[in-house]
C-alpha cells in the first residue's frame, strides 16, 4: 500500500481503489486533463486558494520524467499533473447521485460556488459555471453525462440538454477545445463486487432504506474491457445459459435504462426459424429490439 498527499488529505492506494480512513471511501472513476489547455489550467487550479470542497477532488501527481513527456519539453516538464478523483470517500452537494462540474458560479453564490468539481479556474470564461452534471440513473447505476452547455463525449456531440452514458471504461471528453479523459477505476470482477457493495452501503445509508428497494438491477453500471458496447445496450457477465442461448443484464447507452439481451446460437434452419418467430413476437412489446 503506497500513501501520496493530495490537497492535505492522505489516500491510500490500493488494488480496489483510493480509501482514506473512512469505509465508504472508495474511489471509481478519475478526470485527467488530457492536452496542452487542460493541462495549464490544471496547474493554475492547484496554485488557486481554493475551497476545501473543490480541494477534496483534486489529487496532485509527480511531475513526468522526461522521457514520458507529450507537449512541448520546457512547458510541460514545470506543470504540476494530476487529476480530479470521484467517488464515495468526496461527498458531492447534491447527493451520492450527482457531480456538478465546470468552472464555478461567482462569489456571491458562496465560497463552494455551487459546484463540486472545478475542471478549470473560474476567471476561464470558455467554460460554463456548470457546464456539465455527472449522474447516476437510480435503477441500473449507469453513470451518465448531461450536457448543460454543448460538449463533446467520445464520438457522441451532446448540445444543451443532450444525455449519454459513459459506457467504456476510458472515454475522451471534450469542452470547448479543451481535452479531459474520464477513466474508471473499476477495472476487474472483484474491483465490481466491491463497488457495488459500497454503493449499496452508501445509498442505504442516505436513504434508510434496503438497496434491494432502491437499484431495480443487481449490475453495477460500470462498463468493464470486457463488456460489449452496442448502440442498443451495454453488458457483460451472462445471467443465465442454456443449451442455445445465453442471456445478459445490462443498460441502454443514453439513458442507462434496464436491457435484458438474449445472444442466441443458430445451427441449424430450423431453429433459426424459431429465434425469428420469437423475435417477431417481442417486436410487439413495448422496449424490445
């Protein structure tokens, strides 16, 4: 287990994530800033006298050696690196559900301005004070950004009010020309079983009230490499296997809604003529595809 200080805190870090001495902590995905801009402005947020909640989300990291270095040589071997860390150990204002983030209102909304994530400074105006929400849809767990200005997210332009769910475990976000990367940290099975066994510790906790009442899914929502990634659905692990067919419980990729997919072995005509009459008659219901 290795320590690192970030913004007076101390984490450790460990094979299932960032924990600090609180049992919730549990850290599940990072915000790197991913180009020259970001980059910059991610230094100038580390020497701003900050807020201590927009102070609990920034983990400063060791400068790059210089055989790493991707910029310009002199410019990028003085910035200070690091990234912004989310999870249950950095309580957001709004609940365990939902991280607002940009750069911030003015002053007179309050020394917190607001906002739980500063991605950039507050003087820059290129960025909206709440430019984007992070939040959780409450039945599957899927973690979804909308858009509150227009932004960029993997191949996906979202206009104001637009949604979509980060369904890969590394995803490019972009806001007005400026690069971040969203990347869990909830890379293997037991790293999922763990999350989801704090997230229903959380939100039993915030709730009084049984996770089993609150999450309609038992998945986690968190895509894994080795997830499938459709434009209908997002899963992994099967639930159930037969002789021809698997089964599978995952989320839509916009809203995060519940999917039930049924991947299905044809060898011979006629149980293709089966798979398609079954097909057919779940074209008739209503969110079946």
């Amino acid at each position: 287990m290795s320590f690192t200080d970030a913004t007076s805190r101390n984490v450790a870090t460990t094979d299932l994530g960032v924990w600090a001495s609180n049992t919730n902590a549990f850290e599940f995905l990072r915000i790197y800033p991913d180009d020259s801009a970001s980059k910059q402005a991610f230094q100038e947020l580390l020497e701003t006298n900050l807020h201590p909640h927009h102070g609990q989300f920034i983990v400063e990291t060791p400068r790059p050696s210089s055989e790493n270095l991707t910029l310009d040589y002199e410019v990028e071997l003085n910035l200070r690196t690091g990234y912004h860390s989310i999870g249950w150990h950095v309580p957001s204002l709004f609940g365990p559900t939902r991280f607002k983030i940009g750069r911030g209102h003015d002053l007179r909304f309050g020394p917190h301005r607001s906002i739980d994530i500063l991605l950039v400074p507050p003087t820059m105006r290129n960025v909206a004070p709440v430019h984007l929400v992070l939040l959780m849809n409450r039945d599957t767990g899927p973690w979804i950004i909308h858009a509150n200005r227009p932004v960029t997210v993997g191949r996906t332009r979202l206009e104001q009010g637009d949604q979509v769910c980060l369904c890969r475990p590394t995803t490019q976000v972009i806001i007005n020309g400026l690069v971040f990367t969203f990347e869990f940290m909830v890379r293997t099975e037991e790293q999922e079983r763990r999350y989801i066994e704090i997230r229903n510790q959380v939100f039993e906790q915030w709730e009084k009230r049984p996770a089993r009442e609150i999450f309609r899914s038992p998945i986690s929502g968190i895509p894994l490499q080795t997830d499938t990634c459709l434009d209908i659905a997002v899963f992994g692990t099967g639930v159930g296997y037969g002789t021809h067919a698997c089964v599978f419980e995952g989320f839509e990729p916009v809203k995060g809604d519940l999917r039930i997919i049924k991947r299905v072995e044809i060898k011979n005509p006629d149980a293709k003529k089966l798979i398609t009459e079954e097909a057919h008659a779940l074209e008739q219901l209503k969110g079946c595809r």
